[in-house]
C-alpha cells in the first residue's frame, strides 16, 4: 500500500481567447500541476495566471513541456535532433521558472506534453536527452514519467523521477494507454475506485477485463473532461477515506 500519492493534472492550457479545462475549479484537488509553456498550449498570461493559481492552493508547480506545435496541441510526430530537443526544454522551463520567480515560487518538477511524451517513452536516445536537460537546468527538478525507457534513462543520467498511472483513461492488455481524440466525461466514483486500487494495490483494470500492475507514485486526473473538478474531488476524498496521504511530488522521493 502506498503511503503517500501525487494528484496531478495538467493546467494552463487555454491560449488567447480560446479556453480548454475547468482549472480553478480543479486545482484545490491537486497536489501538483503540470503547467503548459507556450509550446502546445497556454501564453504568457496564462501562465503567470495558473502560477499564482498554483500558489494560492499550496499545489506544487511543475513544467509541461511540448514539441513547438501549438496548432497540433503537441499531439505530432516531429523528427527533431537530441540537441533540438534540449533546446526546445530549456526554452520552455525557463520560461515557467521566471514566472514562478516573479510570483514567490518555483518549478518543482518537468512532465513531457503529447507526442512527446510518447516518442520519450519509446527511444532511449529521446530518453536521455530530457532528462540530461533536466538536470542541468536544476539537479533538484524531478521528472513525471511512466514506462521503463523513462525510468532507465533517469536512472542513469541521476535525476529525481516519480512514476505516474492513469486513472480517467484505459489501458489495453499490453499496458498501453487508450488515447481519446476528445476527452469524455467518467463516472468520478468509478475513477476514484481505480485511484484507490492503484494507490492501495498497485494495480488498474484493463478494458477488456483483469488487471494491470502498475508501480506509481503519482495519479494523472486530465483537467478537460467535462467533469474534472467532480473526478478529481471524489478521487482525493476516496484516497483520504482510504488511508493514503495525498501528497506533491517532493514529499514521494
């Protein structure tokens, strides 16, 4: 049983007039947030708002880092040197890092967006350069992964990393995630059952029936469902009734 568990969601994604997710109603749940730098989503503003957000709620802050696609939310393949990639995190965290600065806080943690993410999560070269760009920009920032590729990479480059799961998205019986294009409103009960077995047992269903183990530390609530604020309640209030401790990532290491 874990002890303690991270409740994290990604924030800040709204840009200009446009606006995606419920994040003032979300943020009081969390424990951290993933807060977009411009690549993907959110703009300056946006991000000091949801800085300051951030901090009013005592939620750690953390860096969601992007393939610069902001037309494409961050969701296409793009065939990028290791170099370019460490440009494009460097650019993107720093950005985040001075608005933190600005308003009495600071980046505790760098969560890859999108296709990212998932061209990290398959190639070690890909790996290795996020999380050597992690720790020159700070050896105490700690990187949200899930997978093994992430976990190795992290390992051997000697940054902080905390595993996450899944609990408003499914998982196929190869442990993959099942992608929504949009996503759709949930049970929140039914996400907190599945926060409270990852939590308590290690393990998630998969779709097609039986169980996945999973070893993570950290639970994943996505802020544009239509209902996101009532998931993300009813997952914290059923962790507290089941004795774990939600905590921000800092506290998991």
């Amino acid at each position: 049983m874990a002890a303690k568990i991270d409740i994290n969601a990604d924030m800040g994604e709204s840009y200009g007039r446009w606006t995606l997710g419920h994040d003032t109603d979300l943020m009081p749940f969390l424990s951290s947030a993933n807060i977009a730098c411009g690549y993907h989503g959110g703009d300056p503003h946006v991000m000091r708002t949801t800085v300051r957000l951030a901090k009013k709620h005592g939620v750690a802050i953390g860096a969601h880092v992007s393939f610069p696609d902001l037309i494409g939310f961050g969701r296409r393949r793009m065939d990028v040197s290791p170099q370019e990639l460490k440009d494009y995190v460097t650019y993107q965290v720093g950005a985040l890092q001075a608005f933190a600065a600005a308003e009495g806080a600071r980046v505790e943690h760098v969560k890859p967006h999108g296709m990212l993410y998932v061209m990290c999560s398959q190639d070690r070269t890909y790996a290795e350069s996020m999380a050597e760009t992690v720790k020159e920009l700070n050896g105490r920032l700690i990187l949200l992964l899930t997978g093994t590729v992430w976990a190795d990479a992290a390992r051997r480059v000697g940054v902080p990393f905390v595993m996450e799961g899944y609990i408003d998205l499914d998982y196929d019986d190869q442990g993959q995630l099942i992608l929504e294009r949009a996503k759709k409103a949930r049970d929140p009960e039914a996400v907190a059952e599945r926060a409270v077995a990852l939590a308590t047992e290690g393990q998630v269903p998969v779709r097609d029936g039986g169980w996945l183990p999973l070893a993570a530390r950290s639970v994943c609530v996505h802020g544009d469902a239509e209902n996101a604020p009532a998931i993300a309640r009813a997952v914290r209030e059923r962790l507290v009734k089941a004795g774990v401790e939600v905590a921000p990532l800092r506290a998991l290491l």
